[in-house]
C-alpha cells in the first residue's frame, strides 16, 4: 500500500510542475505534508485544481480572486495557509 500511494505522490508531483516556481512550492508543499492524512474526497478536489489554468491558480493563491467552486475555495484556502 505505502509503495502505491508513494508512486502516486510521485505522478502528482510531476502533473503539479506548473513552470511558475511559485505554484509549484505551493502545490508541492501540500502533497508533501497533507496529501497522505487528506480524505479521498480531498484528493479529488486536487485532481479537479490540477486541469486549472496557472493563471487562474495565480489569481486564486495570491488572493486576486475566488473560485466560485467552495470545495476549491477551501482547498485553496487550506493551502495557502501552510507554513513555508
């Protein structure tokens, strides 16, 4: 189980290489330290932020904007406020 779910962190680390290094810190640093706890339904709502355009992520994590999804509202939230 923990080799799938570490060749699984490893695929979502790649989909989540977005070329802007602030979004990748970001986006990393949430499967680094919450992607294990985080329920399935979590992981989802990851899935569905991974199709979004960066500059739509960009907007949504520097606080420019809100998605107007509350699951990826919440999400964003959640990790915009992890520690560096």
């Amino acid at each position: 189980m923990s080799e799938d779910i570490e060749r699984e962190l490893s695929r979502l680390r790649w989909r989540s290489r977005r070329g802007m290094r602030e979004l990748d810190r970001l986006l990393e640093r949430y499967l680094d330290r919450e992607w294990r706890q985080a329920p399935a339904s979590e992981h989802a709502v990851f899935l569905r932020l991974l199709e979004i355009e960066d500059d739509k992520l960009w907007h949504w994590f520097m606080g420019h904007e809100t998605p107007a999804d509350a699951e990826l509202a919440a999400l964003v939230a959640r990790i915009r406020t992890l520690p560096p």
